[in-house]
C-alpha cells in the first residue's frame, strides 16, 4: 500500500512514475496493477512467510536462552512486474 500512496504523491506533484521515479513495492497488491503507472515490486510467498514465522517462533519458545544478538531469517523472493502480461 505505500507504493500506491508514494504513487500518489508522485501524481499530485506532476513528477512521472516511472520515467523520472522508479517505484517498487513489496509484495503485489491488486490495486498496483490498475494504477496507470506501473510499478514493480517484491514477490513473496505467503505460505513461505507463514511458514518462517512460525519456525521462528517455534525456536524462540523452545530456547533454553534468548539471543541477544538476534537471529537471520532468509525468505527468498523474485521481483515482478505490475504490468500485466498478455
């Protein structure tokens, strides 16, 4: 939802997306692909993300002791296209 407001604002302020502002979102929202500039954004699997979350979650509770330094998840994404193929 921010692409679309920073989209927006672009509009408002007669600055072209993507001719003089590139924009990308993460994770696809429809209303992206109806807008009439296009913008490309960060694919990422729901499933996946629920899936990551969960294992997380999952380690945090069973720790015998927490990480004070944190700890790196990697969730694999693609980047796409707002413009629908035809």
């Amino acid at each position: 939802m921010t692409a679309i407001g920073v989209m927006h604002q672009a509009y408002c302020a007669t600055v072209s997306v993507p001719s003089e502002l590139s924009v990308i979102g993460f994770d696809q929202h429809p209303l992206v692909a109806v807008r009439s500039s296009p913008a490309n954004h960060i694919e990422m699997s729901q499933s996946g993300t629920r899936r990551l979350a969960f294992h997380a979650l999952l380690q945090d509770v069973s720790a015998t002791r927490q990480h004070h330094t944190g700890t790196e998840y990697v969730l694999k994404t693609n980047l796409g296209s707002a413009i629908p193929k035809r």
